[in-house]
C-alpha cells in the first residue's frame, strides 16, 4: 500500500510540475495595436509629396501604414516613431479625407479621425513677377513642380459672379509662361490649377488700364498713378435724361453720404437702405425709382459676362469723368450735354432736401452745386469701381 500511495503521489506532481512548466512559458496572442491620444494636423500642414506628423502614443518602428479613401486602401511610408508621433510620407498625388490605419504583427487598428490632403500643385522656389503687365503681355513665373497642361486661373472681385478666366501655359526651364488675353485688368488673384480638382494660390498679378480702354463692360475714365485701380463708365445713361434724384425730405431722411473720390459706392448703398425706411412711412415713392437705385439695379452684358455692380458716382468721381468727356466720346461713351446727379447730398441741413450735380453742358468750365432733389430732373450715368 505504501508503494502504491508513493507512486501516485509521484504522479501528482509530475503533473503539477508540467503545468507550471507550460503557465511559465505560454506561446504569444498577437492583438491589434493599442494608440492613445492619438492627434491630426491640420489640413495645412498637410502638403501632396510631404511628409505629416499625427501624434499620439503606442506607434512602434515596425508599423505598417495605409490610408483609405472611397478608391481603396494604400500602403504608405513611414518615415519615424518618436515617443509621441509619427511621421509618414503623404503621396504625391493624394488629396482628400482619409482614414489611417496601423497593421502591427498581422493586426489592424483604425485610428480615431482623418488626414485631410488639400488637392493643391506643391511647388518649390515659387517667384512671382514684381512689376505690372498690361493685357498680351507674356508673363513668367518661375519655381519647380510645374508640369505639362497645367493652366493659370485669374480672378478678381470686380470681375462678374462667377468668371474666371483660364489661361493655358508653357513649360519653360525656370517654371511656366502664358499670355495675358483682353479681358484682364486689375489686381488679380494667379491660381494654378492641375485637372479638375488640384489648385494653388501663387499670389497676385497687376495688369494696367489706360484712360479709353474698353474693359469690365464699359470704358475707364480714371485711373490711379499705378493704373491698377480706378473707374470703368457704362457706355449710356441711366433713364430718362430728366430724373429726380430723391424724395425731398427731412435732415432726418439723409443717408449721410460724401463728396470724396471713393465714395460713390458706399453713398449709393446708403442712399439706396434709406429708400426702405422712407417708403413705410411715404407711400408717393411706392412706384418710382431714385437715381441711386436705378445705378444700382443696372445690369450690362457685353461679350457674355453681366456686370451688376454699378452706381451712382459721388461729386468728385464725377468730376472726374467730366475732365475727359471728350476722350469718352471718341470711345462710344459720349455724355449727353446735361447736368448730372451725384450720389453726394448737400452740406449740412440741405441734406435732406438737395444733392450735388455737375454740369455737362460746359466745355472745360468745372461747374458744380446742389440742387433740389425731387424738384430737379436732370441726368443719371452709372459708373464702377476696379
């Protein structure tokens, strides 16, 4: 009986002494990576071919690396692993949102929010020209990463809602060269654009304007020194060639507008909210438009584009234009001999009840005063701004 009870408790623990052998040294579960804290950078500190930095804790050196958008999953470099980062290389040719997703030891984790890729051309040593241009001017722009069919995009606010002019451009050894067309004035905003979706801003572009020009559905009659900035006529007047300026109402009906080169727009657009509030209370201007407001309801299409940002053009930028009525003329923009409303009330108390004209029917003689403006019907002519 001994011998039997010895042998078993030798086989006890034997058994016992396998399993602590097998609990000391069990075979390794892979599970999927564990990342913490886990941050995006912004969509611009994300460039196409650069590298990007997304933040976070648990990364290792051994990670593998996809991004994901609605075309499938692609693996992409992983150029480092600090203790609170890592940093991977973003194509070429991505752009858009993508989901990330670490592979470690055959296990996936999907982090937590996306890498935005603006769809922009990267480019390197970027020059832009520093002087002005006039329209066919050619135009270099220097700098690395252009490539074949890429096109140029000017745009501009004083340009119709919408337009946009494409230009295509030329490969040369420094970066690209492209004609400026006709239609182009101004200060412009310059975009390369690649394809349907990739663009990037390269800075601004000034093309000058001479006093005549027929450009932005009219005819310039002022410039500034650069001939960067200044005003474009509309080829008629505006109404009939007696108009009333306004209601002649109280001080208290004043828009509080200005005489000063600069300020037609802005008075125009006083001139034209006060109207709102002046008809609640007098219906006799119910079915009768101001001079203000038949500026700023003209539209005018030439070769396509609308142009409705028209006004009625303060003292002095009427001025202006009378001091080259003669140069309008030879330009299929004559003013009819009349005088002609400003949007400039008059000083003071006669505010409410007068505003500032200029006479067209002198030859050079600058003649200007206010006038009643329900009692006097004179002439309209609508100008823009550049």
């Amino acid at each position: 009986m001994k011998k039997i009870a010895i042998c078993l408790i030798g086989v006890l623990f034997a058994a016992m002494f396998s399993a602590c052998e097998k609990d000391d040294d069990p075979t390794p579960v892979p599970i999927a990576p564990i990342l913490k804290k886990v941050i995006f950078p912004g969509e611009n500190d994300v460039m196409p071919g650069r590298p990007a930095i997304i933040k976070g804790l648990g990364f290792d050196p051994s990670d593998k690396v996809f991004l994901e958008d609605d075309k499938g999953m692609s693996p992409v470099q992983l150029l480092g692993v600090t203790d609170e980062s890592m940093t991977i290389m973003v194509p070429a040719n991505a752009g858009g949102t993508y989901t990330v997703t670490i592979e470690r030891a055959g296990k996936q984790t999907t982090l937590d929010g996306e890498l935005k890729v603006p769809f922009v051309i990267v480019l390197d040593n970027l020059v832009m020209p520093s002087n002005n241009f006039t329209a066919g001017a050619t135009v270099n722009i220097g700098g690395k990463g252009f490539e074949a069919g890429d096109m140029i995009q000017l745009t501009a606010s004083f340009y119709p809602e919408g337009k946009v002019i494409a230009i295509p451009t030329t490969i040369t050894p420094e970066g690209i060269s492209f004609q400026l067309p006709a239609d182009a004035y101004g200060v412009n905003t310059v975009i390369a654009t690649r394809g349907t979706q990739r663009k990037t801003i390269l800075g601004t572009l000034g093309i000058q304007v001479s006093v005549g020009d027929e450009v932005g559905g009219g005819v310039v009659y002022y410039t500034d020194n650069n001939k960067l900035h200044g005003y474009i006529v509309n080829k008629t007047n505006t109404g009939t060639p007696t108009q009333q300026f306004g209601p002649s109402a109280a001080i208290s009906y004043a828009a509080g507008t200005s005489k000063d080169l600069g300020s037609g727009k802005t008075n125009t657009n006083k001139l034209v909210a006060k109207m709102i509030s002046f008809r609640q209370n007098f219906s006799n201007w119910n079915s009768k438009k101001t001079a203000a407001e038949l500026c700023d309801e003209l539209s005018v299409t030439v070769n396509g584009d609308t142009y409705n940002d028209w006004f009625l053009p303060s003292q002095q930028e009427l001025i202006e234009l009378f001091k080259v009525k003669s140069t309008m003329a030879a330009h299929n923009a004559s003013v009819p001999a009349n005088n002609y409303w400003s949007s400039s009330e008059g000083d003071g108390d006669a505010a409410g009840w007068s505003a500032f004209y200029v006479n067209f029917y002198e030859t050079t003689n600058i003649v200007s005063g206010n006038s009643d403006k329900e009692g006097w019907q004179i002439g309209v002519r609508a100008i823009r701004s550049f």
